[in-house]
C-alpha cells in the first residue's frame, strides 16, 4: 500500500523527537506524514472514546469491586473474594464446568462446520445463496431463542422426544432430553455452528484451487487432495475458529436461563448477583475477562491461527 | 474405485443439509405452532388462531396481562392517538442508537486500519474486531461504574454499542479492502476537495453496501442482545430480548411460540428494510 518504508521512516524519526514537538506536529503539521499521523489519530478517536467509557472504566470499577470491603461500594483493599474463588472447591467445580464443556461444544462445533464450510464453498449446490442465509439466519438468535429451538426439538412435546418415545414405546417425559446436558450441548452447537461456519467460510474463500486440481489430476482420490492439500492451507482459519467459538461457549448466559442443567462461570455469576454477593461476582468478572483476554491474545498470538471474516 | 471418491462428496453435503435441517426446522415449526392453539403432542394441532398473537401482542386481556405487551401512545393528531407496542418500539430504538454510535466509532477506525501502516496497526486492528468483553461481564462492570445510568436506555445503548462494534469495524473494513482507497483519495485531493471533505462525500458514500451491511448486522445482534440487558436492565419497558426470554419461561407452549416467531419477523423485516435503504441511497451520493 503506497510507499510503507517512506512512512515507517517518517514514524520512527518522530518518536524520537520530545513530546512537546510531536503535540506541536499533531496540532499545526507541517510535513504529508504528519498531516497523516494526525488523520490517523482523529479517525481512532471516536473508537478509542467508546473503548475508554463503555469499556476500559466499567472494568476498571468492576476490580475496584472485587478487591472492595462493602458489597454495595468500593471501598477500601482486600482479597477475601479472589481467596473463596481460588480456595472453595465449589467454585474449581464452576470452572471445571465450564471449560470442558466449552471445550466438547467448540470441538463439535468447528468438526461440524468444516464439512459445511466446504460443501458451501466447493460443491455447486442449486440455491447457494439461501443455504448460506439458513445456515447463517441463527446468528442473529438470541441464546434463549436457542435454547427455545430445542425445546421444540427435544422437549417433552419435542417432535423428536415424541418419535423417539413411539420408536421405544415409552412415555415422551422419560426421554426427553431438553434439559438435560445432552440438551443443553445441543443448544450451545444450536448457537455455535454457524459462526465457526462464518469464520471457516472466510478461509475457504482464499483457497488456491489450482492446487487441488492439481492433486486431482495427478490422481489424488478427494480425501487425500482434503488431507494433503486442503487441510494445511485451512489450518490457520481452523485454529482461529476454535478459539473465537471457544470464546463464544465460555460467554454464553441466556441459554442457560431456560436450560439450566450445568452450573458454569456465567450462570454462577449472575447467581451471586442475585444473592447480593457483589465483591464477589466482580472477582469472577475480573477472572472471567482477564482469562479469555490472555486466552485470545496468547492463542492469536503463539499459534498460526488466522481469523479472516 | 474408492470409498472416499463414492461416499465423500455425499457424505459432506448430508453434514450441510442435516445442520440446515436442525437448524431451521424448528424455526418453521415454532411459527406453525404460534398460530395454533394447541401443542402437546408431536406436532401443534388446532389451526388457526390468531389469539396467542393477540396475547402476546397485547391486543387481548389475558390473566397475567403483566406478561403481554403494552402499549404507548407515540403521537395523537385531532383526539386519534398511534399507540405503538412499547416494548418492541423500545428495542428497536435501543438498537437504532447503538448502530448509530457504531457508524460514528467504526466506520473511522475501519478506513484506519484499511488506508494506513503505522506502528501499533495489529494492535489497533485486534482491539476494533475482537469481542473484548462479553455481555455478562460488561453488565457487571456497568452496574458499579454507572450505578444510575446502567439501566436506562442510554446505559444500555452504549453498552450495546461496544459489546457489536467489532461486527461494523469487521463488515466496513472488508469494503474498504476491496476500494482502490488511495486512487480515490488522490483523485478528490488533486481536484481540490479538502481531507475531511474526501473522507466525508467520496469515500464513506462508496463503502455504502458494506456500512449498510454493517448496520443490518449490528441492529440485529443488539435487538437480540440478552445477556448484558438481563445483567443490567432494573425497570421500565423491557428490551426485547427480555420480553422473549419472559414468555419462554413462563408462558404456554403456544403463546411462547407467538412472541418467538413475531422476533423472527422483526428480524426478517428489519432486514429487508435495511437492504432496501442501502440500494436506494442510505447516503447521499453527489453526481
């Protein structure tokens, strides 16, 4: 884009000037590459002031609770509440919840949406353009539509609890599994699939095909152009894939509302909420957000995991 | 020859076509069922009514009429009052603002990170695109840092709008990709046309389908926003998504299906619209 070593010349030279000459730069700027960095800064504005207000200050209060002596002020400095989350079994059980549910959801969800993205993007399907829109349609469901969706599905009048009862001969209550944990795994891919589809399609879009033709033509039987060929060009987008779905698992909250049939971090803390235990629900807040933040930028970071939308 | 030639291709798209079925089945199957009016068996049985959607619509007296929606008087011109259902009006507004303060902080910051190479560009372009904070989170840490604002409709704007910024910065950014931003920039300058000007009346009306794109994303994604309303909201008309969430808890089969399926209009509507205004000029074009 343009001339990028004259620019990154022009930046380095100014950080090496004092503060005061680079508020003089911003303000009156003499040169193109000042005019430039002043853009810059003026366009980053507007999203820096969002990020500062809505953002960065709620979740410094958010500390300032979780380290408070009262439950309904911050005030004063103590640990208690990092000490019950990191010492009561009860809340390790919470955690343990979470991640490994997190864990199978996400693992489902991207296997299921690599077959998807690639019968999307590869075969000539008639009506392309409306299974791209049914498939992505749930995006915009809220987790208690989800949840509602499966209940329609696995409830105890579920169409399939119904067939399944006439198959086995038994009452549709017993075998339903709406508010189960198998229920709620469904739910959670209900909600999952279609953005790991969102995310994998995007990778797709920037495949080399002539390499998979020319697998083909050599001979390749299509597993192995998928396995050899396909796969390690992917791979990024795969990696990607599984730490935004992970991350979308570990935040899920209206699902569980309806379908409360595993106690996780975030149905945990809204539970403390309700019980008043502020101080409390902030250290798990404070838990929560500082664990996906390192989470993502640690994975972004120290795999080759490629997020392309 | 092999198994793979004979049983792949199929094999991949029954995946796609049993996740499509699992996904929008029970979609078609709540909207046959909100009009029924009974659904204890497999399939809902009793058509048609209209009297779950008049419930929950608020149109018919019902016993806990706390659950149907109520109604507002928006305007009154010579003694004929429009009444609006509020909670619907109040989440389509609520979801309105939002994409407003997306357009104003997301559209700048996608030209950023399109246009320009600069020191902290990765970080820059991670902070725009990167859910930061999940909803249940944000409600938490909006509750002690605005005790008095947090539940209002100005709380939870804001709110909304950071917790979909990334789904604007995400749709503008790819448009802005694929413009020849430099071409166009030079062009407007070299014909006269100040920065702010090119910035303002070339550049952002071209980016048109992916800011509308952007905006049908974010309107829906906040209307739809649970999860922070639910940590947050204290009072007063109901965003939608709790009005929903109170009719699948609480309501009969049938009527929760009538409050589900008038989302997925609202949704479908929205949509519509939205497209519409992006081919018939969301922004005024000069030629």
């Amino acid at each position: 884009m343009g001339t990028p070593g004259q620019e990154q010349a022009g930046t380095t030279q100014q950080s090496e000037t004092g503060l005061s000459a680079t508020l003089d730069a911003l303000l009156s700027p003499a040169t193109e590459s000042e005019r430039e960095r002043r853009r810059i800064l003026a366009l980053c504005a507007p999203f820096g002031l969002l990020v500062l207000v809505a953002g960065a200050y709620p979740l410094w209060e958010a500390v300032r609770m979780s380290v408070s002596v009262e439950p309904y002020e911050s005030v004063g400095f103590t640990l208690d509440a990092y000490a019950e989350l990191f010492g009561d079994p009860y809340y390790r059980g919470v955690a343990l919840n979470s991640l490994w549910f997190a864990t199978a959801t996400t693992l489902a969800s991207v296997g299921i949406a690599v077959p998807i993205a690639h019968a999307l993007e590869k075969y000539d399907l008639p009506g392309e353009g409306l299974w791209v829109t049914l498939v992505s349609f749930p995006i915009s469901l809220p987790g208690i539509v989800a949840a509602f969706m499966i209940l329609v599905w696995f409830g105890n009048t579920g169409v399939l609890t119904n067939l399944l009862a006439a198959v086995a001969g038994q009452e549709p209550r017993r075998v339903a599994i709406a508010t189960s944990v198998p229920g709620l795994f469904l739910a959670f891919l209900y909600s999952m699939i279609p953005r790991s589809t969102l995310i994998l399609r995007g990778t797709y879009a920037e495949l080399d095909h002539a390499a998979e033709e020319a697998a083909q033509a050599l001979g390749a039987t299509p597993w192995q152009t998928f396995r050899y060929v396909t796969l390690p060009q992917i791979r990024p987008g795969i990696i990607g894939a599984f730490i935004l779905t992970f991350r979308t698992a570990l935040a899920i909250f209206g699902t569980l509302i309806v379908i409360s049939a595993l106690l996780v971090w975030t149905l945990q803390i809204d539970r403390e909420l309700a019980g008043g235990a502020f101080p409390l629900a902030g250290a798990m807040a404070v838990v929560f957000f500082a664990f996906t933040f390192l989470f993502t930028v640690l994975g972004l970071r120290y795999t080759s995991a490629e997020v392309g939308l | 020859m092999s198994v793979s030639r004979q049983a792949g291709r199929p094999g991949v798209a029954a995946v796609l076509f049993l996740a499509v079925g699992f996904l929008i089945a029970p979609v078609l199957l709540t909207i046959a069922g909100s009009f029924a009016t009974e659904w204890t068996g497999a399939l809902p049985s009793g058509f048609v009514t209209f009297e779950n959607w008049r419930e929950v619509l608020g149109l018919a007296e019902t016993i806990g009429s706390q659950r149907s929606m109520g109604w507002d008087t928006l305007l009154s011109v010579g003694g004929v009052a429009l009444a609006v259902p509020s909670e619907l009006f109040f989440s389509v507004g609520l979801a309105l603002g939002g994409v407003l303060i997306n357009l104003v902080v997301g559209v700048p910051i996608a030209y950023v990170v399109a246009r320009y190479e600069f020191r902290g560009k990765e970080w820059v372009n991670a902070v725009s695109v990167l859910p930061l904070v999940p909803g249940v989170i944000l409600g938490v840490a909006f509750l002690r840092a605005y005790p008095n604002l947090s539940g209002t409709s100005f709380g939870l704007i804001v709110g909304y709008s950071l917790l979909k910024a990334p789904f604007m910065v995400m749709a503008v950014r790819s448009e802005f990709e694929s413009m020849p931003l430099q071409q166009l920039e030079e062009s407007a300058r070299s014909l006269g046309a100040s920065w702010p000007r090119t910035f303002l009346t070339v550049i952002v009306p071209n980016a048109r389908s992916g800011i509308v794109a952007g905006s049908i994303i974010c309107w829906t994604l906040a209307a739809a926003e649970f999860n922070f309303s639910y940590v947050v909201w204290a009072k007063g008309t109901q965003p939608l998504a709790l009005f929903l969430q109170r009719h699948i808890s609480n309501s009969t089969f049938t009527k929760a299906a009538a409050a589900v399926s008038m989302f997925f209009c609202i949704v479908v509507a929205i949509t519509l619209l939205l497209q519409r205004v992006g081919t018939h000029g969301f922004t005024t074009r000069r030629t």
